[in-house]
C-alpha cells in the first residue's frame, strides 16, 4: 500500500566519522522509511528488515533504527511496547558499511511487521537506486 515510502525519495545521508587528525571516514547511509501500514503500530511489532546493497544481504547487525530521535537496533525493539510507529511519520534507518563506495546503488527493503490479526508476517518490498557521497 505504502511500498513506495519504505524507502523515502531524496532521504539518503552518508554517515561519516570525524577523525581526530581531522578527516572523515565513511561509516555507511541513513534512509528515512515509512510504515508499509494503514494504521501505526507498536515499535515491539517492527520486525528487522531484509536489506540488500547491490543484490548483497545486509547483516541484522549492521542495522540500526532511530524513530522520534531515539537509535536503537532492531531486536531492542522487541521490548519497546510504550512507543507506536504512527501512521504519516517517518523513522531512520541506519546501515553500517563503511566499505560502500560513492556512487550510484540498488538498494531494496522488505519491510517486516506483525500484525496482531495476522498470523503470519506482513512484508511488504521496494526498491530504488540511490547515490551515495
């Protein structure tokens, strides 16, 4: 329904680290998203995603998700049953690859959710080139 949005047009920041001697090091990228959802759900619901650079998978462990200017990682976010990912709102994702390099990339995401009347996951994908810096 919202696919289009998992990925947010224009949303792409590299993410750098401030050496001490003065330069940058690249960390990875940000991507905003949107819940692929009609209704917000509970940030305990948000499964971690499937994410693929260039037809290669993403580790879980490279993932991080801030929402409402909070970072956590994705299975932190099976205890947190006090906050709603609203409809209309975006969150951040992080991905860590401090070995990407500038340019052009696909990039595609399964958006994970479960849904409390479904029995099974709800995944919903998109995909889309973005250029990094």
């Amino acid at each position: 329904m919202f696919n289009d949005l998992i990925i947010r047009d224009g949303s792409i920041q590299t993410i750098t680290n401030h050496n001490t001697d003065g330069t940058s090091t690249r960390m990875g990228f940000s991507f905003e998203s949107h819940i692929a959802y009609y209704r917000g759900l509970g940030l305990s619901m948000v499964e971690t995603p499937q994410i693929w650079l260039d037809d290669q998978p993403i580790s879980q462990e490279n993932l991080l998700f801030t929402y409402r200017g909070v970072t956590r990682s994705f299975p932190e976010l099976a205890d947190v049953t006090d906050i709603r990912w609203e409809l209309g709102e975006y969150a951040s994702i992080t991905v860590v690859a401090p070995e990407i390099t500038p340019g052009e990339h696909k990039i595609r995401v399964n958006q994970r959710l479960r849904v409390s009347y479904l029995p099974i996951l709800s995944e919903s994908a998109f995909e889309r080139m973005i250029t990094i810096y």
